[in-house]
C-alpha cells in the first residue's frame, strides 16, 4: 500500500494519507480517550483532543476523504485484526 506519513493536508496532519483520499488516523488510548480504557471518561487534556479529533473529522469528510480510525490497544493487542481491517479499507 502507497501511502505518505504525516502529510500536511490544509491545516491538518493525518497520520497516514493513502491513494484515492484515504486516510488513517491512529488513536492514542490516552490522548484521545479510548473509552474502553478509561470508563471514568475524559479529563481536560483528552477533551482538548478529542474536539481537535472532532473538527478534524468535519473536514475530512466535507473534503471527501474515507477515514479509518484504530486505536493504540487494537494495534498493541489485535494485529492480525488491525492488518484486515486496513487491506479491507485499501480496497473499498
């Protein structure tokens, strides 16, 4: 898979850009506040992020861009998952 890591795209920078405005966006559990982790939901610094994540979000998809979020522990703890996941994303 062709892709450019980190690229600036207007004012954001997602974290892989692949062919065809596909992006993949890697979530720190901390940052952005893997509910799975932190069942007492955010405190200040992950509410910061995560209404980044949100705007973001706004203007990938009014840009047309098909985005695949995956979360830190998924990577960590499901990579074979993780791989699929993005081979069936490539393809869409």
């Amino acid at each position: 898979i062709k892709f450019q890591y980190n690229p600036s795209v207007d004012k954001y920078f997602p974290d892989f850009l692949l062919e065809n405005n596909k992006i993949i966006e890697v979530q720190g559990d901390y940052f952005h506040c893997n509910q799975k982790k932190y069942l007492s939901g955010p405190n200040e610094q992950q509410i910061n992020f995560i209404i980044k994540d949100y705007y973001k979000k706004c203007f990938y998809e009014s840009n047309d861009f098909k985005t695949l979020y995956i979360w830190e522990s998924d990577i960590k703890n499901s990579t074979k998952e993780i791989e699929e996941k993005i081979c069936l994303f490539f393809r869409l």
